[in-house]
C-alpha cells in the first residue's frame, strides 16, 4: 500500500484503518446517510461502532455555538 500511498503524493503513515475512517467521516460530512455509509463500509445498519469512525474535525471550526 506504501507504493500505491507515494506515487498519489500522499506522505505520512497510512493503514487500511485510516482509509476506512476517512471514507467514514468524508461521507457524513458530505451528508450522506449513516446506514448507506454502514452498507459500503461493512458495517451493520445500525452499528453503533460506526460512530467510532467519524472524526468530529476541527472544534473550532466545527463548533456548534457558532452563530448563537
């Protein structure tokens, strides 16, 4: 995988867990639902290990005070 990682130009040390995670949090944040994301990645509909998996991003960016 390192190989495939280094000629996309990415750097860092990737696993197929953080693949699987980024896939996660990237289609939540893009609004898709949770049980289409539990189907594609493996997960059971309503598997509560999938929430595990979702980065909540930036505190400060992402705060929901904002705007109050």
């Amino acid at each position: 995988m390192r190989h495939n990682l280094a000629s996309a130009g990415l750097e860092g040390h990737w696993r197929g867990h953080s693949l699987r995670r980024g896939f996660a949090t990237a289609s939540f944040k893009a609004g898709l639902s949770l049980v289409r994301i539990a189907r594609q990645g493996g997960w059971a509909d309503n598997s509560t290990s999938l929430h595990r998996y979702l980065d909540e991003g930036d505190p400060w960016e992402d705060n929901p005070v904002t705007g109050l």
